[in-house]
C-alpha cells in the first residue's frame, strides 16, 4: 500500500541534515550548556552559533532570541507574559479569533483572571478584519495577537498593516509565525512585531523546540521561573540538540524556499483545481491569494470529515480534518465557523497540507481515492438524500 504524507501542517520528517549535526551533541559533546568546563562550553558554543545564525535569518539580534519548547510555549509565554507585564497599563487586549488554541486557551486564562479579551472577527477568507480592529481598539490596551499564517485554512494575515495601526496607539504587536516560516521568509524589523513565536518541528527540525523573538526593551513576565538559562528569562537545563538542529533545518529551508514553495503551490494548485473540478458541493476554504503555498482545505458537503479521514487513512493516505492540535476532539473547527461555515459543513472538513516530497503521482491518487470515497460517503448519508 502508497504511505502518502498530505499532514506538513501537522508535523514534518526531520531533515537529514539536522538530524547529522544532533547527533554529536548526543554523545560526544553532551555537557550541559550552563556548565563551566569544555564539555559545558562547546555545547554552549553550539547554542550561541545557533542562536546567532537564526537571529541573522530572522533581521533580529541574538539577544532577542530566545529558546523554548516549542510553538506553545512561546505563544503563552508572549501572550500571558506581555499582557501581565503591562497589567499596570490596563487589562485589555486583543487576538484573532481564528488563533491557534495555545493563544485561545491562554486568552480565556487570562479572562479568568480578570483581564479582557476581544476576539477579532475575520473576513470569510480567514482575513483579519481591519475596521474590526480599530475599532476595539481602548485606552486601556496593551496586547494584539494576530498570527501571520493561520493553520487550518493557510490564509496569510497582513500582519504590517496591523502593526502600523497599532504604532499610533504605542500597542505591541506579536504574531505567531508557526506555519509561516516554512513558506516565507521573515524579517521582524520589517514586520514591525515586538514578539514572533516559531516551532522548529514545521519546517524540518526536531519537536519540542521553538523560539520567541522579543524586540529589546519589550516588557515581558515571566512564565518559567528557575536557573539563569536564556538570560534568566526562562530557566530549564537548555535543549541542544534541538536548537542544534532547529537552526540547521531553519538553514536548508530557507536555503531551498524558492524551489520547495514553486514545487509544493504547483502540486496544490493542481490537487485543487482536479478537487474542484471533479468532486461536487465542495467549498474551498480560505484566501485564493493570499494563502501559504502547503495549504489546501475543502468541505466535502453532506459528509464528515472523519469519515473521509479514516478511509483515506485506510488507503494509506495522511491528511487533517480541521487543525492536528485540536481534532480528536469533534466540535467544529473555531477557525471554519469564524469564516462562516454552517456547523455541519464545518464538520465535513479535511486539511491536506502538503510538502516537497510529494509528487503529482500521489496527488492524482489521492484525488481518485478522493472522489470514491466522497461518492460513497455521500449515498450513505441521509442529509445527502433530503
Ligand atoms: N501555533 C500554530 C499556528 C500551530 O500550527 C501550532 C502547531 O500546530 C502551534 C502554534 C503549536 O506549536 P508546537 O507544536 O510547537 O507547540
């Protein structure tokens, strides 16, 4: 049977070339990074390379970097740490309603705390609305969230605009830039964000590494309290190997962006266009334009998405119905009814999510495995037949 991998949303293989500069810091060169002898200070070498080259990739300085565990906890840390940190300034503040749930859950413990949220509305291409915006904007704000790829529908955000309507009220902005930086090329002066989280695992590098960027002079609380690691802003004993081989992936990748993106929005745009074409009562989800190359979501109408879902998984086929971090769980998608989805279309959703090593040969399999099993699907259900 075809294995076939349409899930780049969720995770991606570690690259060859990561995983060849981990292993010496297995092994050979395991001393931990604070320590004050030859083993602890070439890994601390290590940490500091790839500390200085992921800065340089990004616009930002060294300094502003800082290793966490991953996309989670750099968006908790920026969201919990920059609101507290202002609380004197007021407790209000602001994030898309279509954030990935490491914001969402965080804003509601922040609510729960007392502070107060306002959920931006989006467009129904999964844009932000940017009247919406200004328009919630308070004295007493002190926090906007707007993630710059979303991961469910791919729409990209114009994060810029938003910074530059929030510059005339002095209100940082973060975005969290996750399922961007496998697609684009960022530069946070340019961007203008005071905080960026990204997780090493979407892009080729191992899991449970991430970093936030934090601008120099952004008030920040901290979330993790401990040794003196990450300029004593976040203690813990720090991960080497996986920054080792978070920079190195961040490295290949940016290396090879052009071709990759050329060569995954192709295989998209054809996966897309057969979909469309092939397979009635569907809705392609999110922005035709502005959309990260990988992302491709449709509504199958009529049907449930698990259901596509788990005989594509018999067919040896890999894909999403709504976000990885959230299904197992089956209410609808908080990102497809923000778009406007009815619930039931919401839940007759599936995200493919594709990558470099794809190939159209897969891609026509899928779309006729696709179709069978729609087809199937489809005059099984009632509500196909009302
Ligand atoms: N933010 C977005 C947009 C994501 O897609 C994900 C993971 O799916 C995360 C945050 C969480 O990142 P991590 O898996 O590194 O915790």
């Amino acid at each position: 049977m075809q294995a076939i991998y349409l899930d780049h949303a969720a995770t991606t293989k570690l690259k060859p070339e990561a995983l060849s500069k981990m292993l010496p810091y297995f092994t050979e060169v395991y001393g931990n990074a604070n320590s004050q002898h030859a083993f602890g200070r070439e890994a601390m070498a290590a940490v500091d390379d790839a500390r200085d080259f992921i800065a340089s990739a990004i616009g930002a300085k060294p300094s502003e970097i800082y290793f966490t565990s991953g996309g989670t906890e750099a968006d908790n840390w920026a969201l919990k740490g920059m609101v507290r940190a202002a609380a004197k300034k007021g407790k209000h503040f602001i994030i898309s309603a279509i954030e990935h749930p490491a914001m969402i859950e965080s804003a509601k413990a922040l609510e729960k705390e007392g502070y107060e949220c306002t959920y931006l509305p989006v467009l129904s291409d999964g844009t932000v609305n940017l009247q919406a915006l200004k328009d919630s904007i308070r004295p007493d704000t002190t926090f906007i969230g707007v993630m710059l790829a979303n991961n469910e529908i791919g729409t990209i955000q114009p994060v810029a605009e938003i910074v530059n309507i929030a510059k005339e009220y002095r209100i940082p902005v973060f975005t969290d830039a996750v399922q961007a930086v496998p697609a684009m090329r960022i530069d946070v002066k340019q961007l203008g964000v005071s905080a960026m989280a990204f997780s090493s695992h979407k892009f080729g590098g191992p899991k449970g590494v991430g970093v936030l960027y934090l601008k120099t002079g952004t008030p920040i609380a901290k979330m993790m309290t401990g040794g003196h690691q990450e300029r004593t802003q976040r203690g813990g004993t720090t991960n080497v190997t996986g920054i080792v081989g978070m920079a190195e992936a961040l490295r290949i990748t940016l290396q090879e962006m052009d071709a990759n993106n050329a060569k995954i929005a192709s295989l998209r745009d054809y996966f897309v266009a057969r979909v469309k074409a092939e397979i009635p009562e569907v809705i392609y989800n999110g922005s035709e334009q502005n959309r990260v190359p990988s992302n491709a979501n449709f509504t199958f109408r009529y049907i449930e998405g698990e259901s596509i879902l788990f005989r594509l998984d018999l067919a040896g086929i890999a894909v999403s119905s709504g976000s990885a971090c959230s299904s197992g769980s089956l209410e609808p998608s908080h990102v497809l009814l923000a778009i406007g989805l009815r619930e039931g279309d919401a839940h007759g959703t599936i995200r493919f999510s594709f990558g470099a090593e794809n190939t159209k040969e897969e891609v026509d399999y899928v779309v006729d495995t696709l179709k069978q099993n729609v087809q199937m699907l489809r005059e099984m259900s009632p509500l196909y037949h009302k």
